[in-house]
C-alpha cells in the first residue's frame, strides 16, 4: 500500500495560476487526457522506484527554525521530483505556455500549487505569487533552467528570492539508476519502473536583505556550482559504487 506522506503545509496548498494562455475547447480536452495520464504514469512507477535520499542538512530542522524552502533543480528531473516531493504544499513555477499547463495539471494532482511565468514571459507575477507564497509557509519549487533551456544553465531569480524572502535556496537533483532519456532539449528522464532512484539534496544557501549585486551574483554562481555537483554525483552514483566495491 502506499504510503503518504503527511506534511502540516498540506493545509496552506496554493491553488494560484497565471495561465496566460488561450485554450480551445479541443486544447482543454487533450490537455485534461494527457495530464490524466502522465499522473498515472508518475504515480503508478514512482511506487515502484527504490528511493535513497541523502540532505546535508535536514530539511525539517530548515523548516522547524522558521524558514521555508526554495527547492531549484533542472527541468529533466521534473517525473522524479514531482513524485518524491509530493503533498507537501510546495508551490512551483511554470512557464506561461500549453507545456506549463500541461506541468501545472499533472502536479495540482500530487499536491502541489502552480504560480504561472517564467524567464521569458510573466516571470513578475510568477516571482510576486512565489513570494506570497513564501510568506503564507509554503515552500517553492524552481525548473531553473526552464523553460527552453539552455540544458543545465541556471537562470536568475532563485537568489533575487532569497533576498527578498530570507528563505535558503535548496538545490538538488534526482537521477535514477534505469531510465530512459527523451530526445528534448532538457534530456527529459522516466526512471524505469522498480530501478533504484537517489535524491541528493544540497547545502542551503542563504543570501542576506542587504545584499549587493554583486553578493547576487556570487549566489547565483554558487547555486549553478551547487547543481552541477549535485547532477555529477547523482548521475554517477550507481557507476561509483560499482567501482568503488571492485577495489575493495
């Protein structure tokens, strides 16, 4: 039986969208069929996977001290995070396009809010409903090189929330031992169903009200350093301890 896990932010669940986008009657319906159906393909394999999840620091310890959560990690990895962070209340950004709206369906659907924008287009009211969104106790979740990439290439903003929120940035990456890897432009991955899957969750990041630009910018280095560690480490992990127990 699956077990869910139950968080006090469940009850501070934002139901906030900027769509920005206009839909057809035929677009509504295909929209509502295949969000249907990729929550049942992420919750159905997402039972089966082998989670392992190391924090550099506990996340509850971050959110028992009064803080809240501003979770960044790459487009790619969106079918693992969506599945291991679940109800928990975490509001998330996605771009103001047919792709958001799809995203914003299926992950409604596991708990989570939706707050509409991107780097390209809406990214204010997307950064104003975050920070409502922080303020109400809600954590936040960033696609940081969404929405069309480059792959691995952190966009602004995560640190321009830590500023003015006083929350820690928290980069992570999933990656799972079998999957398969979509020919898109982030390299989409669906872990195979019973694989074994490793979230590695960094080191939090604060940066200060008062910060200069040019602290901004240091932050926004580290977070890209952060997330480069944290892909390299996740996606050798099973590679490495083969090695590793070959030596022995």
């Amino acid at each position: 039986m699956e077990r869910i896990r139950e968080n006090p932010l469940q009850q501070k669940k934002s139901t906030a969208s900027y769509t920005g986008v206009t839909l057809s009657i035929a677009d509504r319906i295909k929209i509502s069929i295949v969000s249907t159906l990729g929550y049942w393909i992420i919750r159905c394999v997402g039972r089966t996977l082998r989670w392992k999840t190391i924090e550099t620091q506990s996340l509850e310890s971050i959110r028992s001290a009064g803080k809240r959560l501003i979770l960044t990690f790459w487009h790619g990895r969106i079918f693992l995070a969506t599945y291991h962070f679940r109800n928990q209340g975490i509001v998330v950004l996605t771009s103001q396009n047919r792709d958001g709206e799809y995203i914003a369906r299926v992950i409604q659907r596991f708990g989570y809010g939706a707050a509409r924008g991107s780097s390209t287009r809406g990214s204010h009211g997307a950064t104003v409903e975050a920070l409502r969104a922080l303020s109400r106790g809600n954590d936040v979740g960033i696609t940081i090189d969404g929405p069309r990439g480059p792959r691995y290439i952190a966009k602004k903003g995560a640190a321009y929330l830590a500023r003015k929120s006083g929350n820690p940035v928290i980069p992570f990456c999933i990656s799972a031992e079998r999957k398969w890897v979509m020919k898109s432009w982030d390299q989409f991955q669906i872990p195979k169903p019973f694989s074994q899957a490793i979230a590695l969750i960094g080191s939090p990041i604060y940066l200060d009200a008062d910060a200069s630009e040019e602290e901004v910018q240091i932050t926004e280095d580290l977070i890209q350093k952060s997330l480069d560690e944290l892909r390299d480490r996740s996606d050798s992990w099973w590679t490495t301890r083969q090695t590793d127990e070959g030596t022995k």
